[in-house]
C-alpha cells in the first residue's frame, strides 16, 4: 500500500493541504516552523491516530479549531483503492474506511504499516523497555495475525491479576488468574522470539553495510529464562503480594542491544545511535516486505542532522532500496543526492502551505 493522495486540514499550521504523494520518494522541504514536521505527523496519525510528537492531541490540532481531519487515499501492489479517513477532537476520535466508520485503530494501523525516523531515535535505545517492546511488537502485529488479540488477552488477564494483589485478595483469587496468564505469556514470547529469529539476520546486513561493525540484540523475556513462567509466578508471589503487582512476564521484557558486550545506549555516539535505529527500522520494513509482500511508509524527518554528508548518501540509498514510500524532510532542497532511476517528487513548505515543485 501506498498513498496516492494526502488531505490535512487543522494539523498545527497545516490548515489546509491537498497533496498527491508519489509511490517512492517523497522530498519536502522547507525552513524552520514552516510545517514539514507537522507532514509527517498527519501521516502518522493516520496510521495509529497519536502524534510521535506529543500525547495531547489538543496540542496537534490547529490554535482555534476543535478537530483536525486526516484522509488519504491508499493503492495497492493491483491497483485496488481504500480511502481512508480520521478525525480527532480532544475527546472523539473517528475513523472511516471506504465510508464505513470503523471501531478499531488497529485496523488502520494494519492497513498502514507506518515507521518513523527522527531525531529522536536514540530515545529507543536510551528510554524505558516499553519503548523496545513497542518496536518489536510492531513488527509481530504485522507479520502474525492473531498476535494483536493474544496481546490484549494478556493485558486484560494482567490487569485483573494486579487488581487482585493490590486488593490484596486471597492466595486462590489471585492465582486463579495464572493459567490464562501463563497460556498468553507463552503465546506473546513465542511470537517474539519467532520474529526476532527472521528479522535478526536482516538486521545484521544493515548494520555491517550502514556502520560497518556488529551489533547483537537478544531477546530478554521479562524473566529469569532458567525456569519456567509458571516457577517465577509461584516463586514471587510474596513479593507480587507486597508490591501490588506482577513482577514478572513479557510485559517486562526488553532487547539488550549491545557491541562488544557493552550496551550500545552507555558506549555509542549520537550519530551511531542514529544510525544504529535506522538499521533496526530497515530491517522491520524489509522483513515486512519479505514476509508479506506489504510496502510500508517510512517517515524521515531532518535525515542530515547527526549524520556527515557521507553516512547520510549512504543511508538514503539504503532506504530508498527497501521500495518503501518515503516522505522526507530537509531545510535544504539538496540534502543530498536521490538515484536518479527512483520516481520522486519535491514539495516546498511554507508557513503551512505544501507546493509542488516541478523538476
Ligand atoms: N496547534 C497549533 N496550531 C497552529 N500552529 C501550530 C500549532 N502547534 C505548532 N504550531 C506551529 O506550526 C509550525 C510548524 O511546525 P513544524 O511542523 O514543527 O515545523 P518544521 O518541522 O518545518 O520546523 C510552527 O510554526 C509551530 O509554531
Ligand atoms: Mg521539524
């Protein structure tokens, strides 16, 4: 899939832009608070109905306005058309696709497999495992279908297991929660790890060819692996108990990622880190690619910053190789130089205003 039209009114300063994307490369660029952020930002709403940028959507929609509206019209690999739209207010969100209203974003977000680079990449590496977990099932979502009900069916039982401890309930209604509890950690680890071993080799390749070095990821469960989850339920239940919650299972778990057995957030540069999340996000879309024949979006916002001029050329070939739809930002209109084979179009921004520019 891939966007063919893109209408954003009342994002930010976008208040009202009609754009039609082009399959590959999509190059907008502009001056500081012109609105390229906020592009990127539309696309990405459209995808999982939140901002990367902030959690109040308040924030997102333009000063003197109540909603904002994305739509877009999508294709895929036979033509076929989806429209698809999104509303969102401070306390509605609204989704249609093909003019039928529809409950669930994941549906949406399944439609639109959107990855984002930006110069935020490092908090992957640097922030709390829930960031990694958010990775790694993105990519599960999208391969496994079935995975995302698993995932629910999971944190429903969880959260009912917490309410227990913290009512601070009797042993049996609390452990009467532990085997649903145990099928769906199963069901969830299982899945992960099946993924991490399609996607690592993928990951590997990218890495060698962007930093020309290696980096290992593993998989850590969210328990000691020496024993079983249904062990670790039973051994820590005292501690569960005084701490009014579940201290262990996948919604602890975490990648470690390091070189040279050090973790890649305590010995990488800044640009290394950049780099570092750019192979993991071109490993998923090749991956997805690979597994499902699905085209993603991939999002670049201000590809140079961190990167020399040399690192940048080599990255943007790379991700122009993965035939995903890029939309990417820059301050310059020559940030750097596109195959010339590889079909684009060039979009100039100004306070809010999108144009195209004819090459
Ligand atoms: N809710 C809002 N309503 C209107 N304008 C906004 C809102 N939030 C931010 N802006 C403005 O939108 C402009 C575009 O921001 P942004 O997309 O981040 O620019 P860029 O990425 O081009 O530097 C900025 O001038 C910013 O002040
Ligand atoms: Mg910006």
């Amino acid at each position: 899939m891939h966007l063919t039209q893109l209408d954003i009114r009342q994002v930010r300063n976008l208040r009202d832009v009609q754009i039609k994307p082009c399959q590959r490369c999509n190059y907008i660029y502009g001056d500081n608070a012109s609105g390229k952020t906020s592009v990127l930002e539309a696309i990405y709403l459209l995808s999982i109905a939140r901002s990367f940028r902030t959690t109040h959507i308040k924030h997102v929609i333009s000063f003197d306005h109540s909603s904002l509206q994305v739509f877009a019209r999508l294709e895929n690999n036979n033509f076929e058309s989806t429209a698809i739209g999104l509303e969102r207010s401070i306390k509605k969100s609204r989704i249609r696709i093909n003019g039928s209203d529809v409950k669930q974003v994941s549906i949406l977000s399944a439609l639109l497999p959107v990855q984002i680079i930006n110069p935020d990449v490092h908090k992957l590496l640097e922030q709390g495992p829930k960031y990694r977990r958010q990775f790694i099932d993105w990519g599960v979502f999208h391969v496994e279908h079935g995975f995302l009900q698993a995932w629910q069916q999971y944190y429903r039982v969880l959260k009912q297991r917490n309410a227990a401890l913290r009512k601070k309930q009797i042993k049996k209604a609390i452990t009467l929660w532990d085997e649903q509890l145990i099928q769906f950690a199963k069901r969830i680890t299982h899945s992960r790890e099946n993924y991490l071993l399609g996607f690592l080799p993928i990951f590997n390749q990218y890495v060698e060819k962007l930093m020309g070095l290696s980096v290992e990821i593993r998989y850590q469960r969210g328990w000691n692996p020496d024993h079983s989850f249904t062990e670790t339920l039973n051994s820590a239940f005292d501690k569960d108990t005084f701490k009014g919650f579940t201290s262990f299972g996948p919604h602890r778990a975490d990648l470690e990622i390091s070189h040279n057995n050090i973790l890649v957030q305590n010995s990488f540069s800044r640009g290394q880190q950049k780099l570092l999340v750019c192979a993991m996000r071109l490993a998923q879309i090749t991956h997805l690619k690979k597994e499902t024949n699905q085209q993603s979006i991939l999002l670049v916002d201000d590809l140079a910053a961190e990167l020399d001029i040399q690192h940048r050329q080599n990255l943007i070939e790379l991700l122009v190789d993965t035939e995903a739809q890029l939309f990417v930002t820059a301050t310059e209109q020559n940030s750097f130089v596109l195959p010339p084979e590889i079909e684009s179009k060039m979009f100039h921004v100004e306070h809010g205003v999108l144009k195209e520019v004819v090459q």
